[in-house]
C-alpha cells in the first residue's frame, strides 16, 4: 500500500492557490481512474483505489499546510507504513511553471509542508515537485503562493494535472523515470514542424540545381552536292 498526498490549504478560499497545486494533482488521479469517494479521514480526506497492481490512499490533509505532518503521520502509523511509501506532492518555487521533478529524501528548503511531515515521519519519503515559479523576492513568496492561479496558466496547468495523471501508475510502481516521461509527454510535447530534424516532419531534401535545356537541333538545308563535299573535308 502507497499514501500519495497532495499538499494545500483546505476550504473553497485557497481551492485555485499555487499552494494548493498538490491538492489539484491527487483530486485529478481520484477523478481519472476511478478512486472512491473522498471522506473525512486522518485530520483530512482520503480517496481509495488502485494505481496499476498497486493499492493508494489518496490523502489531503486538512490541517493546513504548516500542520501536514499531523495529518500525514496518522495516516502512517494507522497502515503501519513506513516513509518510503509516502509520496508528497507539493507546489516548487525553485522550478519553472508547469516543470516537475521527483527525488527522495533530501531537506524541506523553507517549504512549511514538507517541514512538518519530516517532523512526523522522517525525511525519507518520496516528492513530486510540482513548479510554480518564483515572485523575484523572499519577501513576495507568502503572497505568490497563496493567489490564484492566473487565467493564462490554466492550459500548462491543465496539461500538468493530465501528465501527472497519466503517469500515476508508473509512479505507484516505482518507476519515476517513467512518471516524468509520461507528464512531459503531455507538457512538452514533440513538436511536427519547423527545424532540421524535426520529430514528425522528415528533412526538406536540398534543392538540386537547375540544369540548361539542350539546344532544339537545327533542320540541315544543305544540298546533296554540298553534304558530299564536306564529307570529304
């Protein structure tokens, strides 16, 4: 058994934060393949199904982000799980919007979420960094991450949440690699045209040059005493 949990801020106010990326992220595996329905659950809300062989608990703590261990660890200690089967997905500064990567263990790098869990249950757990951008400065970071996503970001959003999505299974089953490529898939995919070598589009053959018609033969109006005689030149 695996506990994927996204990380947010409960209640509809913070439903279209930055923070509430991780949220976004399990609600759409919920929705895509036919997890249960979500119930009240370990200070938040769980949703059951199967990724692949593997059995998930979706989690959403609903304690508030700096407070997510609570929620997380109860949840280990009830399964009897260990860190290693957690995986957290949570809203990046340090990566691009609509970039993902994923690592294990490491430190929190100020994200309160993942501060807390690491109180809980350790460090060792799995992370989906989900990237949002930078606002520039420390001091905007509060503010950018608890305002809405912009109308233009809702297509790479959009086309995140299908990539996480999509690779779900692979990542349920240990597979990481596999989970990236399926996100980038949908984020960046292989464009048809334009450039040498381009996927989808074979290379323009190099133009040959254009050669000079040969001249029309000339009718021959010389007279039959005139050919005999220059057949002898």
């Amino acid at each position: 058994m695996l506990i994927f949990a996204g990380l947010g801020n409960p209640g509809a106010k913070y439903a279209g934060n930055r923070h509430n990326i991780g949220f976004m992220a399990v609600d759409r595996i919920a929705a895509d393949h036919g997890f249960g329905p979500w119930r009240a659950r370990f200070q938040g809300h769980v949703a059951e199904g199967r990724l692949g062989g593997e059995k998930v608990v979706l989690l959403k703590p609903a304690t508030f982000m700096n407070l997510s261990g609570q929620s997380v660890g109860e949840a280990v200690r009830f399964y009897k799980l260990t860190p290693a089967d957690v995986i957290v997905f949570h809203d990046e500064l340090d990566l691009a919007p609509g970039k993902v990567r994923f690592k294990r263990g490491g430190g929190h790098a100020g994200h309160n979420g993942l501060r807390s869990i690491q109180s809980h249950i350790g460090a060792e757990f799995g992370r989906v960094r989900l990237g949002v951008g930078h606002p520039g400065h420390k001091d905007a970071v509060a503010q950018y991450v608890l305002r809405d996503f912009a109308r233009a970001d809702q297509e790479w959003l959009d086309d995140l949440l299908r990539g996480i999505s999509d690779g779900a299974p692979d990542l349920a089953a240990g597979e990481a690699p596999k989970f990236l490529n399926a996100v980038a898939r949908r984020t960046a995919p292989a464009r048809s045209g334009g450039g040498e070598g381009a996927p989808g589009r074979p290379d323009k053959p190099a133009p040959q040059p254009q050669q000079k018609p040969e001249p029309e033969p000339q009718p021959d109006r010389r007279s039959p005493l005139e050919k005999l005689r220059d057949r002898f030149r």
